[in-house]
C-alpha cells in the first residue's frame, strides 16, 4: 500500500478513535494505531 493511503487511514483511524475512546483506552488505541502505520509505511508492510 501506498505510504500516503497508509498515512490518511491512520489519520481516520485516530480520528475515530479520539471521539470513540476515553482515558487509557484512548492512549493505547492511538499508540496502536500509529505503531501499525509506521510498521506498513517505514517496516515494509505486507507484500
């Protein structure tokens, strides 16, 4: 995928997650979000 696509999804993602989520829900969603993102943009991704 994409690095740009990968990038707007996690922006969504986190979007979503911000108003969703309370408290440390919020922080380890966000977390993971953004760790999956940067495993797919800077890790390669799936093949």
């Amino acid at each position: 995928m994409d690095p740009i696509v990968t990038a707007l999804v996690a922006v969504v993602l986190i979007a979503i997650a911000w108003k969703v989520f309370k408290g440390i829900v919020k922080t380890v969603a966000l977390v993971a979000i953004l760790a999956v993102a940067a495993l797919f943009v800077f890790g390669g991704g799936m093949p």
